[in-house]
C-alpha cells in the first residue's frame, strides 16, 4: 500500500478546501442554535439552504449582482423560516412534521420554478461568482468568522441571549417574568432562516449556478453538527469543520491507490467515534420542540 | 389613613359551570406584618392570591393596594405595582447561574443589548446582604437545594422593588433546618418593612410565625383571626370545619416475624454513582419502619430497588428470608403517582387493575374478568371513600387527594406482606392526609411490614415505629420513635452528626 503523503494533507490548498466545505455547514449550523436554544427544532433548514440557493442563483442571475442575489437568498430563508413559526410556534403544530413538509415543499417549488425561469429542471443558467466583488479574500469565510463571534456573544451576553436561553428551557418561568416566549422564539426561528438561507447563497456561488437538490442533506449534518457542538455557536462551527475535514481528506484522496470506497467511509465513521466516544451526553434545551402553551 | 397594604373587597371568582372558588372573599393584610392564609386544598388560597398577583380577574370586588384601588391585568403590572409572588413549584430556568435566574425579565443593558453584569451584581449583593441571604451568584441553579432555590425566588422578586411578597406552600418542600432558614429570613423581610402573605395548610408553622390568619373553608373566609389570640384546635375547626379526632391510638402489636431484610446494600444511582453504600436494616411483621432524610440521600434509589425497578449493586435483600425477585409482589405507593401511581386518561377501574392483571381474580390467561374487576372497584370505592364514586370515571378526573386514595385501595389490598410508601400524603390537605395514615395504620395491625419513606417528620413521628435516617447514602441514625424529636432528627438528616448503625 502507498505511503500516505502526509504534507499533502496539510498543505494550505487543502486547509481552503476545508474551509470552503465547511461554510455550507455552518452557517445553518450556528441558525439551528439559535432555534433550538429558544425551544424549536427547525429541520426545515434542509429546504432553507436549497431555497437559499435557488433564489441567490435567480437574484445574481437577473439583477447581474452578486450582493443583491444574497439578498434574494436570505430572503427566501427568512420567509420560509416565517412559515415554518407561523406553524409551528402560533399553531402549535409538531415541529418535525412542519420541518419534513417545508423541505419537500422546497424541493418541488425550487425545480418547478428552474423550470419555468430557465426551461430545465435540473439546473438554471450560469451565474456571476464571488470573484466579481474583487476582494482579496473569500468574504463568505470572513463573514462566517464575524457570524460566529456575534453570534456567541448574542447568546451568551445579550438580554436577547438570555431570554432566549430561558425560552427554550423553561419557558413557563419566563412567561412568568413578563417575557413574550413566542416573540422570542419567532425571533430564534428567523435568524436561523437567515443563516442557512446565506448558507444556500454559497452554494450557489460555489457551482455559478443552482442545481436541483444540491442542498444534498447539508441541513441534517449541520443539525447533528449543532448537537455534537451541544447546542453552543462555537461547539456547532467545530464539528463543521471536523465534518469539513472528513469531506475534503475523501476528495484530496479518491486517487491515492486506496480503495475509494474507504476512504467514503471515513467522514461517517469519524462521526461515529466522536459521538460515542469524546462528546459524552448533549443536553438539549428542556424545551426544545415543546409548543408553548400559555395558562389561563 | 389606614395602614393596610392589601385590601380585597368581595372578591367573587366563578369557574366554569357556577363552581365559586372565591365567594365574597375579604382580606386585609396590614404593611410589615406576616399575614397567613390558610384553608385545606381546593379552599381557594390560591385562586384569590392569583387574582391579587393579575392571572385571574374576579367575577366582581375591588382590590386596594396602599389605600389605592388597583386593577392587574398581568402578572408584570403586578409586579411593577410592587407585588411579588414565590409559586410553589419554582419558577426557575435550571441551566442559567443564580444571577441570570435573578435578572431574567429586567436586565440592566447597554450598548446592542450587553448586559451590565457588573450593575446587576453589585445591586444583588446589597440586597442579599440586607435580607441576609447568603448564594453564590455564580452556580447553576439546577445543581442547588430546594431551600436555596426558594431564596434565589425571594430575592428575584425583592430585585424588582417588591414591597409585598407572596409565598403559596413555602414550606412543603423543606426540611425543618431550611424551613427555620425562611423563616428567619422572612422575620428579616418584615423588620425591613415587607409585607409578606403566607399560603399554608400547616398550622404548627402558621402559629409559629404569622401575626394575623385569614382561614378559608370552600371559597368563604371563616375566620379573620390575631395569631397571639388562637390556638391549633379553634385553627382546625374553622380549616376543616369539624373536629378532626386524633388518629388511632398505636399500640404495640404482638408480632415478631422479620419480613424485610436488607443487608450490605449498595445502589447505583443512574450516573453510575453509588447512591447507597453497604446499608442495613430490618423491619418486622406489624411494625412501620420510617425513613427520613433530605431528599436526594438515596431514599429514591432504595424505593426503586426495594419495588423492584432498580438492580442492587452488592448486598442482598430478603423477603420473607427469600431472596427478593424481581416478580415478588410488593405494595408499593409511589412519591410521584402522576409518574408510576396511574394513568391519567384511564377510567378508575382500569387503575385499579395496573400491575395486578395477571391475578386470577381479573383476568384468564385470554381475557379480563371486566365483571368481577368492576365489582371489585365498587367495593374498593366504597371502603377507600373515594368520589365521585364511579368506576367509569378517567383518574384525570379525581382530586389529587381521591387519586391517592385509589392508588392505596390497590396497593394496600396486594396479597402481600410488605408495604412501601414513598411521601404517601404530599400535597394532600388534612383529610385525605389522614385516610392515608388511618390505612396505613390499619395495614401494620393487620401484621404486614411497611416502609415509610417521608420528608414530613411530624408524619413519621407520628406513624413510624423506628425511624431511619438518611443522609448520604448511609443510615446515619436509627430511632425508636417514642424516643426521638424532630429537632435530633433534623440533626442527622443533615449530617452534623451520625452514629454507628449496625444492626
């Protein structure tokens, strides 16, 4: 068996790689803290990040403006992140079942309107890049970086945070405080939209288009990212990155003579190892994917 | 001007179908007294207190706060008209520090919403060091005791400038050390000022601490009363509305077999510690063993082993000088009845056959006997004095007290020798309370062994033959009740002191 070329795995095109991997998991990851912190399980971040890309490739795609297709993205996570409140914290429905109907709805909806604007279901036109904001550096990683840090500071220092934390534990308690726990929550709900929606902008950019499904299940392994970084901003942006590693050391070595199917394995195992044996139990919020009911 | 810091006037409160829970209720309470309101469960403390603190509007009566009318909409326009309420289940989010519990709801921030640790700290700390309540800011509440939790609840409401405080049950949940802990602290609140309103159905303690007493009987104030001027006997009359007669008298009964044996005993609690280690005790035919202890000294953990839901470590357990099994039927009153006592969405007959469907008395080896289980229930009803007396109605429907009673008319008529109760009258007022220890009292003449676990030692003073003391996983005491006062019990549940306890 060959050798395996270890300072090719350290090499900083490898690390980019990484990195690049990394973000499409991320930020969904940090939104889902946000959402689940406050008491809701959103797994319609699945759809979010399809329809966030969708919508980016559409807004660069017409506009011709890459800034302005990242707001069409958010948008569309924004939105659906609203319904799946609307549902789930107003209605009081079952918060698994309205994420499994969103993500569904997001895979139709995103394919019939490819259809439509650029005649193919599979995949639309090409679209502008990243690369036509001439910046000497990838602004998405930036942006992730500054994310991460407002974000752990959002909801470990702010009044927001705190509300926030008591929402999606003991939300009778904080209603018992004055606090407005549904409020909160829709709020916890739409910075998770928010996220994974810039989340799906990035996807599109990477491939300069949309192609259908290419959220390819990034919503799910961003959530169990969330769980094996216990429910913490930075915890989350670590396993992503583990999660990045693991993909990119697949891609750096489908050619290098070991079984590729081996090496497919890896990611999956590691997840394995490391939530059985380093993480240890993941306490979620007490009332995570609990409706609030209040008492009268 | 009067002094009255409280004043409600014909208060009236109807719930549902004309069901009055407040019936031309009156109460004044004077500025910087300790006021008691006290009455059975379901006598309407705590409607009329959740209509002072804004949960419910009256049907009709005003309310005056300092001589001024007020109307609460809200618990929050309450408590910014300076009225604070300690609920008896805690209102506090377990996973945040004592500080974030305290602030929740009224931070101090600045600049994007930072909170300003530092102000909201110093601001505590001047109050915990008024009231002398001494906690840590910085723990995790969850990891607290009761008796600090209750503190932590107190100065949460005195942060928000509460000048009249109300505590509904305070005392339910402490052991005699942390109850004589509030009520120092309260006496503080009251030399400071504070009115305090006290929601309580103990009358040893009312009479210990309060200056006046409001009783109320089925939604009525039936006595308006000066502590100094009363006594437990006027008290009882007016909560119960007759005379409650003294329990039966205990007499030694003439049995000697040993039932239960447990020797070198150790437990794991669920994070694999060991909640018990190497205990020993008996308890004979016809004799109440009681077993007190702060909660969480592994009283839990030997309930659950005894009744078979969790596997002994080391030791062994004998029954009737048998090896206890896994299948030994037990009579067991679980602490929590709502966890492992019944089904709530099941009728009371159904309840009454958990655990007992495979006797031959209700069921073939193909179907329910739904006849004879019926007839059964009827007579279990009849001699447990359970209501409403219908076999068909959900266990959802009964009062936690008539809840109780159908759990014990099942356990208790188990064709067995061993009896364990685990907090068998918590949270029930004054008569069911005593059904309870009537039958309980009754199973031990009849000769079978009964283990008694309880947090409320004036109960196991009163019923235990021998009391065993808990206090970390070990047996630190072992008395003959006769012999023995809450004070010396007190004393080991908490560790200060321990003798040897072989055998």
């Amino acid at each position: 068996m060959q050798e395996l070329p270890m300072d090719e795995i350290l090499d900083i095109a490898f690390l980019l790689q990484t990195l690049r991997i990394t973000i499409p998991y991320l930020l969904p990851s940090v939104g889902a803290v946000f959402s689940e912190k406050g008491g809701v399980i959103n797994i319609a971040l699945e759809g979010i990040l399809l329809a966030g890309a969708f919508c980016t490739a559409v807004g660069t795609f017409y506009t011709g403006n890459v800034l302005l297709g990242i707001v069409c993205g958010v948008s569309a996570g924004v939105l659906i992140a609203y319904i799946h409140s609307i549902i789930t914290i107003t209605f009081k429905a079952n918060q698994i079942v309205s994420g499994i109907a969103l993500n569904i709805f997001a895979l139709g909806i995103t394919k019939f309107f490819c259809k439509i604007l650029f005649n193919s279901s599979s995949n639309s036109a090409r679209i502008e890049g990243l690369e036509t904001l001439n910046l000497p550096f990838n602004p998405f990683l930036l942006l992730c970086i500054i994310i991460l840090a407002i974000s752990y500071i959002t909801i470990y220092r702010t009044k927001f945070g705190l509300r926030l934390r008591a929402a999606g534990e003991n939300p009778e308690a904080a209603d018992s405080l004055g606090i407005n726990v549904n409020r909160i929550r829709y709020a916890g709900v739409l910075i998770s939209g928010a996220l994974a929606g810039l989340g799906g902008a990035w996807l599109a950019f990477e491939q300069h288009s949309f192609t259908d499904g290419m959220s390819a299940g990034r919503g799910y392994i961003a959530l169990a990212a969330m769980i094996i970084g216990k429910w913490n901003p930075l915890g989350a942006a670590a396993a992503c990155l583990l999660f990045g590693f693991a993909e990119s050391f697949t891609l750096q070595f489908q050619n290098s003579g070991i079984p590729t199917q081996f090496i497919q394995m890896l990611p999956y195992v590691l997840t394995i190892i490391v939530l059985a044996g380093f993480i240890g139990k993941a306490n979620p919020p007490a009332a995570d994917g609990i409706p609030f009911e209040k008492k009268d | 001007m009067d002094n009255y810091a409280v004043e409600m006037t014909g208060i009236t409160k109807i719930f549902g179908e004309g069901f009055k829970a407040n019936d031309n209720v009156n109460l004044r309470v004077k500025r910087g007294d300790i006021h008691a309101l006290v009455g059975e469960n379901g006598a309407g403390k705590s409607t009329l207190m959740n209509i002072l603190y804004g949960m419910y509007r009256p049907d009709s009566g005003y309310i005056k706060i300092n001589s001024a009318e007020k109307t609460f909409h809200s618990p929050s326009e309450a408590i910014s008209g300076g009225i604070g309420m300690v609920h008896q289940h805690f209102m506090l989010v377990e996973t945040l520090s004592v500080l974030e519990n305290i602030i929740l709801g009224d931070e101090p921030a600045g600049f994007a919403g930072i909170i300003d640790y530092n102000t909201c700290r110093k601001r505590i700390k001047e109050l915990a060091f008024v009231f002398r309540i001494d906690i840590d800011l910085d723990a995790k509440v969850g990891s607290l005791p009761v008796g600090i939790q209750q503190k932590i609840e107190i100065l949460k409401i005195l942060y928000r400038n509460a000048e009249i405080l109300i505590l509904d049950e305070p005392t339910a949940v402490l052991t005699p050390r942390e109850t004589e802990g509030l009520f120092k602290t309260l006496k503080e609140l009251r030399s400071e000022g504070k009115t305090i309103i006290l929601i309580s159905h103990k009358m040893s303690e009312v009479l210990s601490i309060s200056d006046r007493i409001t009783v109320l009987r089925r939604g009525k104030v039936t006595g308006d009363l000066h502590t100094a001027d009363t006594g437990k006997s006027e008290l009882g009359r007016l909560i119960v509305g007759e005379e409650i007669a003294d329990l039966s008298v205990k007499v030694k009964t003439p049995f000697e077999d040993t039932i239960l044996e447990v020797k070198n005993v150790s437990i794991k609690n669920d994070r694999k510690f060991l909640a018990i280690e190497d205990i020993s005790f008996l308890v004979q035919s016809g004799e109440i063993l009681g077993i007190a202890g702060v909660e969480g000294n592994g009283q839990t953990e030997l309930i659950e082993a005894l009744s078979g839901i969790r596997e002994i470590d080391s030791g062994t357990v004998l029954l009737n000088g048998k090896r206890l099994q896994q299948n030994d039927v037990i009579a067991h009153i679980p602490a929590d009845r709502h966890k492992h006592g019944i089904v709530k969405e099941y009728p009371l007959y159904m309840n009454i056959l958990l655990g007992r469907e495979s006797e031959s008395g209700f069921s073939t080896p193909y179907h329910l006997k739904q006849k004879e289980l019926i007839n059964y229930t009827d007579n279990l009803i009849k001699e447990f004095d359970i209501r409403p007396a219908d076999h068909g109605q959900l266990m959802g429907g009964l009062s936690g007290g008539n809840q109780q009673k159908a759990v014990a008319a099942r356990e208790l008529t188990k064709d067995t020798d061993l009896i364990i109760a685990s907090h068998p009258t918590r949270g029930l007022d004054i008569k069911a309370a005593k059904f309870v220890h009537e039958a309980l009292l009754s199973e031990r003449r009849k000769g079978k062994a009964v283990v008694l676990v309880s947090t409320d030692l004036s109960e196991l003073l009163m019923l235990s033959d021998r009391i065993a003391v808990m206090y970390n996983g070990t047996i630190t005491g072992m008395f003959k009740a006769v012999q023995t006062d809450e004070n010396e019990i007190g004393m080991y549940m908490t560790g200060m002191m321990a003798k040897d306890s072989k055998k």
